[in-house]
C-alpha cells in the first residue's frame, strides 16, 4: 500500500526512499489512514515531488512528521489559503456529507466561486463528490478530517453557523422537513437554541415511535426530558415533560421490561406531574393503564385493584370506546387471576360483545393500542374464552393455539 500511495516500483526504490518508508512505518505503526495523510502532507510541502520519477527534496532529519493523524491534518488544513478554510470548516459544520444547494444557501457565495473552491478541496482530497439521485453532493474523505476541521472553528462562530444551518434546511427543505429532523436536532442543540432542539427532538421520537423504532424512539425522548430543565420552569414545561414520561413509559416497558426501575420511574414522575400538567384525556388514560401495569405484573394485587378502580371510574367518566375496552381488559385480567379462572369468564363476555360491536374502531388486530401506540392490548374475543377453558382442561392447548392464530388472522389489517 505505501509503494502505491509513493507512486513507486518496491523492486526499482532508491535508499532514500527506502528509508522514508521505515519512517513512515514506524511513526504510523501501519494505520493507513495516517501513512496517507503523511504522503499526502510531504506532497504538499514539497518534501516529495513526482516529476517523472518520486524524490525526496530534503534529507529525512529535516522532515516534520506531527505525531498524529489529527496534527497532520490540521498542519494541511493551516496551510489552505484563506477562503478554502473558511468554506471547509463551514461545511464541517453542515455535517458529514452535504449538498451543493444546502452549501450554496449557507455561504451564500456566487454559485462560480463556489464550485471553484469545492473543486480545489476535492483536489486537496479532503472532500470527495458522490453522486445521487436528483443533486450534488459532497462528502468529506473520512471522520477525523471532518473532526479537525470542525474544532478549528471558534466555538462561539459554530454557534452561529449550526443555528444557519438550521435556518435554511427549515426553508429549504420545508415540504419534507420530516426526512431532516436529525440534521435539525443536532444543529439547534449544538447552537444553543433549547427549545427547536427540544421540538425536533420529540418529533423524532415520535416519528420512531411511528416505525416502531423503539429504540431510537426510548433514546430521542430521553434527550428530550434532558433538555427540558433548560427552559424555565412554568406549566407548559410541566406538559411537555407530562407528555413525554407517558409517551416513554410504555416505550420503557417495550424495550426495558415492566419491571425495570426506568419504566417505574417515568410513570411515578408523569403521576406527579399529573395534578399540573392539564394534560389530555389519552395521557392521563395512557397512565393509568401504566400504573395499573407496574402493580398487576409485580403481582401486588390489591395496588392493581385500586388502579384498576381508577381506570374504570375515568373510563365511566369519559366512555371513549379505547378507554372503556380497555378497562374491561384490566378488569378480566383482575379477575384472571382467581385460581380457576372462573371469574374472568363473565367479563371476557363483556369484553368480548363490545369488541364484536365496536371492531371496525380500532387500527390494530388485538383490537386496540393505547395512545402512545406502543402498549397493545390482549384478545378481547373468543380466544379468551378458549385460554380459560385450556386452563380449566376443558380444551387441549392445540386447539386454544389455533384459536389465538385465527383471531390473530381474522383481525389482520393486512389479510
């Protein structure tokens, strides 16, 4: 690899040349990356030239070798003249790979002297041009390059240019900002604007949440609840942060478990914040049924009753068909778990009946999802009655299986 990056024949070197490859092993200890940023900087300096045949124009003691891959890009970086510099720590800020509109709009340069200077960094190889569907775009030669040039960039100047940054991908992209809520999370949390980083990071949460990207969905609402102390304390903080602990608690008990301390502690915060937030009839429900969950699999019957009571008492309050179905769900699952089951069985009618009468209501084959989308209820059909009669050994487990997968096809949205 280091005769090809030389540009010379291993079999026709001259000892001068030999001896820069030694030197060179041994200050990169064979990184590639760094034995190409070397013969790159020697180039540049005009320590080695190629003009016909590679030579060394000064003796090896008097060549400067920086100790890291990062020193000598910063070294290359110092030597570009004046407005190269500025375009490429301009563009480190924009991020890893960019387009030429979304650069044009941010160093608002003259589309020819523009393409000049991108044309030269491309030259310098710190930037490379790949092609996509529709526009140009660029991307930096690999991370430390990108690294470097971006730290050599005052902080309160980056500041500025990520809250531009944000700006114009808002204007630019505003008919699918959706496909830029990362880009727009990164640059308004990196300049310092609290609360569009706090928008577009919920957003993306969400957005996640939509895909089932628990996740990234559980890791996007966590940054949010961190930004959140950052605004002043007042009751539309209490909201947000009311909305996004009911919003995370199920996703918790999706990814972490119903009984990791986490999922405990975003449904005991949301239940304190509940007396001020003034939130929605969802997410006070979506609580509800939260905290009915921490007690019913922890096994504390007589809290899950008391939640239970909650539930039923808000749903008889608001009969919303989710809230009232649901409820009928944690009242059988209450009863379930009498020792033969017979005390299920009237409410799994119950339940059964209103999920015949209100089917076409709900978008998901177990009949109903609670507002967060995540937590999705158990069969409010005849495969209830099918788990009780197996358990009561009235019906082989075969035949409760295949009743499960039946009212798992017939509810199927996709059948």
């Amino acid at each position: 690899m280091l005769d090809a990056l030389l540009g010379v024949n291993a079999h026709s070197i001259d000892s001068q040349l030999t001896a820069l490859k030694r030197l060179i092993i041994e200050k990169t200890e064979g990184n590639p990356l760094f034995m190409e940023e070397i013969v790159q900087a020697l180039a540049e300096e005009g320590a080695l030239v190629r003009n016909g045949a590679v030579k060394l124009t000064r003796p090896l003691d008097a060549l400067k070798v920086p100790p890291t891959v990062q020193d000598i890009i910063a070294s290359r970086i110092d030597r570009l003249p004046a407005a190269e510099k500025e375009l490429l720590q301009t563009l480190a800020v924009i991020g890893m790979e960019f387009t030429l509109a979304l650069a044009g709009e941010v160093t608002k340069k003259p589309d020819d002297e523009l393409n000049r200077l991108l044309n030269d960094l491309q030259l310098a190889e710190f930037i490379y041009e790949q092609p996509v569907a529709h526009e140009i775009e660029y991307t930096f030669k690999h991370a430390p390059t990108r690294e470097v040039a971006y730290n050599s960039e005052l902080l309160e100047r980056r500041k500025e240019l990520h809250e531009q940054v944000g700006a114009v991908i808002e204007a630019l992209y505003a008919n699918s900002i959706d496909d830029h809520l990362d880009e727009l999370t990164e640059h308004y949390g990196r300049s310092g604007n609290v609360r569009k980083a706090l928008m577009y990071q919920e957003r993306s949460g969400r957005q996640a949440l939509q895909r089932s990207a628990y996740s990234e969905a559980r890791r996007c609402l966590t940054n949010a609840l961190e930004l959140l102390p950052l605004l002043p304390q007042d009751a539309e903080r209490d909201q947000r942060e009311f909305a996004l602990q009911t919003t995370l608690g199920p996703i918790l008990m999706a990814t972490k478990g119903w009984t990791a301390p986490e999922t405990e502690r975003a449904y005991r915060r949301a239940e304190d914040l509940l007396a001020v937030s003034g939130a929605a009839l969802e997410q006070r429900f979506t609580l509800l049924v939260g905290l009915f969950g921490l007690a019913y699999v922890r096994g504390r019957l007589p809290a899950a009753r008391e939640r239970l009571k909650q539930t039923l008492e808000f749903a008889k309050e608001h009969p919303e068909p989710a809230f009232v179905l649901e409820a009928c769900h944690l009242e059988w699952s209450v009863a379930f778990c009498r020792r033969t089951g017979d005390g299920a069985t009237p409410h799994q009618r119950r339940l059964g009946f209103f999920s015949r009468l209100n089917s076409g209501r709900f978008p998901c084959h177990t009949a109903l999802i609670i507002p967060s989308y995540v937590l999705m209820v158990g069969v409010p059909s005849s495969f209830g009655f099918a788990v009780i009669r197996t358990l009561r050994g009235f019906m082989r487990p075969r035949l409760c299986r295949w009743r499960g997968n039946s009212e798992i096809y017939l509810r199927s949205p996709l059948r």
